[in-house]
C-alpha cells in the first residue's frame, strides 16, 4: 500500500483540512501519488506565474491563502506528459471526494485543474465555498 513521503506530508499540512482528508484517503486506493505543492508565498507563486505553470500572481491562487485553498499532486513516479495518468488519478479522487461525509468537505466544493477549459492545469486540485 502507497504511503506519503516526509516531504508530501509536510507540503499536505499547508493545505486546508478536507484536502488533507481528502488525499490520506485517496493514497489509501493503491494509487500511488506525491504532494508537489500547497501554500505558495509571494515569490514562489510569481515564479510559478512566470514560468506559465499559473494564470494568476500572487496573492490571487488559491495556493496564496493559508491554509493553502489548493494542492498539485502527481501520479508517482511522476512524468508530466502523461496526461493519461493525471486522469486516471482524477477519477481516483473525484471518487473518495464523491464518498467523503458534509462535515469532512466542510461547505467546500472541489475542482480540478484537468476539467477547466481554457487552462488544464492536471495536478491542481482546488477548493470552493459551497453556496
């Protein structure tokens, strides 16, 4: 069974509680996976807007709040271009997400980054206010 490294779990900490409990369920499918980011600073998040990897500078992504609103993750071991393998995770935590109780998602909503239609971003995973 796959297990968070030090690091994941140290990046996951940063990050809002349902997504917490939402990727220690997650990892539980089998499905191995690594926490590549969650709260981003100011020049960590500009960094990231100017190398294209974000549409947003700081402190407008969801990685600026803290806890972190956001979290990227990737399928282990990681390769970028395989997109199939970013989808495949993504039914694997829409699922758990999908089975988790109201009171875990704590009024939340969740997106992922691979189902927007101008930018795929295929490791963010996101948060949303429930309304």
């Amino acid at each position: 069974m796959p297990n968070f490294s030090k690091k994941s779990l140290e990046i996951l900490s940063t990050c809002e509680l349902p997504l917490q409990v939402l990727m220690r369920l997650a990892i539980q499918s089998g499905q191995d996976f690594s926490i590549i980011c969650g709260h981003r600073g100011e020049e960590e998040q500009n960094e990231a807007f100017a190398q294209g990897h974000s549409k947003l500078r700081y402190p407008k992504s969801k990685h600026n709040t803290s806890p972190s609103q956001a979290v990227d993750i990737a399928p282990y071991p990681i390769d970028f271009s395989d997109i199939q393998r970013f989808k495949k995770l993504s039914v694997i935590i829409k699922d758990t997400w999908s089975k988790m109780s109201e009171i875990e998602k704590a009024g939340w909503e969740l997106q992922w980054g691979g189902d927007w239609k101008t930018f795929r971003d295929y490791p963010h995973w996101e948060l949303r206010k429930n309304e």
